[in-house]
C-alpha cells in the first residue's frame, strides 16, 4: 500500500538525541584555546586547538549522550598539547648562541606579563591552573586528566597561582614606582 | 572562597576574540571536510523569501529549510538522522547558494545539483523525484500528480509529500496546488508559495 502512512524507519525510543558538533565548538571553543594558550603558549595552541576539535569531531559520535563535554574536550586538548610539545621538540635545531631570554620586565623582578609568567610556571602547574581555573574542571577531573592524585593535582595549582601571585603582580601597582 | 578570587587573576591573560575563533572554526570545517568526517556542511542564505538553511552530504543537498520551522531544531534533526558531525561550513554549500540566488534573480529555471534523498523515503520520495518534471512557471494539482505517480487515489499522500519536502525550493513542491485553483499548504507558508509562483510567472 503506497498510500497508508508509513511507520516510520526504526524509531530508536528514548535516545538523547546530541547536539550537532557545531554548537559544542561554539560553546567551547574559546575556553579550549585558552586552555591551548596556557599550557604551550600562543605560538602552539592553533595547532593543539585545530588537533583536539578535528579528533571529538571524529569520536564524537561514539561519545555518550550523558558525557562531560568540557571535560571530554580538555582530556583531548591535553593529549593533543603532549604531541605538539614532542613535535616541536623534534624539529628544534640546536643553536649555538643561545638567544637572551626576553626582558624580566620591571626591576623588582615581577613579570608585567601575565602570559609569560604562566609559561614560567612547570609543565604540571600550568596544566592544574589551566583545567581548573579556565576549564571550571573540579580536582578529581584534573587529576584523571594529568595523572597523580586529586592531591597533587589541588597542590599543583595551588603552588601554580601562588608563583603566579609573585611574579605577577596584577591589578596591584606598588605606591611610588610609576615612573 | 578563594577560587573566584584566583580565576579573577586568569582574567588578565590575552582574550580569544572572536575573529580569531572565526580563523580556526574555518580551518576545522577545511580539514574536516578533507578528511571525510564532515557529514552534514550547512550554511544559511539570504532570499527574498527569508534566509533559508542548506545543508549538504558528502552526496548531494539534503535540506533546504525555511525560517519557519526553525534552523536550530532543523540542525537537531539533521544530528539524529543523519549524524552528529554537523559544522558551519560554507564551502560545500557553494554552488547551491549559486543557483538559488540565480533562481531568485529569475537568471535560472531549473536546478543542477546532487540531490541526497536520505529524509525522504517510499512514497514521499516518490513524489519528489517526480516534482521536477513540472516545469517553471507551470502548477499541477495533488491530483495531476498521485495519477502522474501511479496512485491516483494518493493526492492526500501527494499532499503530505510535498509538505515534508526536505528540499523545497529546488524540488519545486510549490508547483502542486489544489485543483480548484487555492494554493494548498507549503512547507515556508503561504505567502512563500505566493512569492515563488509569481516569480516564475514574471
């Protein structure tokens, strides 16, 4: 019977549905690169940025309905950021004359930048500081990420916004040094 | 707590502005495409009768829709089937924004793109496939068509054919009208349906 209403094609009962990709790129785009930007810098974090949505993209089919996207993405863009370090590391050409490091900035040694003194900061504290206070991810989620305990991982970015309370110096201008 | 306090301290990194965000949601949608995991590309296009969303596989244009039935919930439907990997992706839309605008610019009269039929199954496909032998500027009543489809008796499911068409506009389901002459329902309104049939009639 051509003319009876059809039944329609296998109607899955009580699938949530997902959203298509676009909106989680636009939900959580800039948060992934700042995270990107905060533990490799601005040159890397393009690249991270561009290697982390390319691969949810192609899981993201398989990712459960229920899933913590945010966290889903940052646990990609940590793995993504490892690659572009070794990659990078790879193609670094050793020099003869090692460059100065850029200028301290001002002469109480605290660092203007606040960028520059994130970069500072070891590899582990950059990344608790970064999934934790950018990403929103609680301790639990960071160490699942970075690996060690909730502990360490609470304590790494615990040091981390302590050394970054002393190397920068924030919206605090210290009285008499605005020459 | 100290936590806000502590973020508050992150807000003097650099901001991602939104030009920059823009850079590489445009590489993405490149590299994805590339890669053959960009299933459904879509973009939206400016026409005289409202911005309509177009949506493309990798086989051809899958959907057209009209304001009305809300571009979002469109794109929702489009996850569920067909699939989640859905990106604002111009580049595949080209040559269908091409020929709509050369249609509404009364420049082109029929359409030459590949067509995927996934939303469209049976009878109702049936129907859609037939849409383009009723040529511009011509009607043909729900009637004309279930005959012309081989269930005369069909016109209703004609009807209801032409009212899901996933790709209105470029499978002309604005040419089939009721036969005393009144315009029938359409998928972006009456005045839509108007506005079309008068601009093949200019």
């Amino acid at each position: 019977m051509t003319t009876s209403r059809s039944a329609g094609p296998g109607r899955l009962p009580h699938v949530t549905p997902k959203t298509p990709f676009e909106a989680v790129v636009a939900e959580h785009g800039a948060t992934v690169l700042r995270v990107c930007r905060a533990v490799l810098g601005p040159a890397d974090a393009d690249d991270a940025w561009s290697e982390t949505f390319l691969a949810a993209l192609k899981a993201y089919p398989r990712l459960p309905a229920d899933a913590n996207v945010e966290a889903w993405l940052v646990t990609i863009a940590h793995r993504k950021a490892i690659d572009v370090t070794r990659a990078a590391a790879r193609r670094a050409v050793p020099v003869a004359d090692v460059p100065e490091p850029p200028a301290a900035g001002p002469a109480d040694g605290r660092d203007i930048d606040l960028a520059g003194a994130l970069a500072a900061l070891p590899r582990r504290q950059r990344e608790a500081v970064a999934y934790h206070y950018l990403a929103g991810l609680p301790y639990q989620d960071v160490a699942a990420i970075t690996g060690g305990s909730t502990d360490a991982a609470r304590r790494a970015a615990a040091d981390g916004i302590a050394r970054l309370r002393k190397t920068y110096p924030g919206v605090v201008i210290p009285d008499g040094e605005n020459s | 707590m100290t936590m806000n306090h502590d973020a508050d301290l992150l807000q003097d990194l650099p901001a991602v502005t939104e030009a920059e965000l823009a850079v590489l949601r445009d590489r993405l949608a490149e590299r994805a495409d590339a890669e053959g995991v960009l299933d459904v590309a879509y973009r939206t296009l400016d026409t005289p009768v409202g911005t309509l969303l177009l949506a493309a596989t990798g086989a051809g244009l899958v959907r057209v829709a009209y304001p009305v039935e809300g571009h979002d919930q469109v794109l929702q439907a489009l996850a569920a089937r067909v699939s989640p990997r859905i990106l604002n992706a111009p580049r595949r839309l080209d040559p269908a924004a091409r020929e709509i605008d050369e249609y509404f610019a009364g420049q082109r009269r029929t359409f030459d793109l590949p067509l995927d039929y996934r939303l469209a199954t049976g009878f109702r496909r049936k129907v859609l496939s037939y849409l383009p032998v009723i040529g511009y500027g011509d009607t043909a009543s729900y009637a004309t068509v279930a005959a012309a489809v081989g269930s005369p008796r069909a016109f209703r499911a004609v009807g209801t054919a032409c009212a899901t068409n996933p790709l209105p506009v470029v499978l002309p389901c604005h040419r089939v009208i009721k036969s005393g002459g009144d315009l029938g329902r359409y998928r972006g309104g009456p005045a839509a349906k108007r506005l079309l049939l008068d601009l093949e009639a200019a």
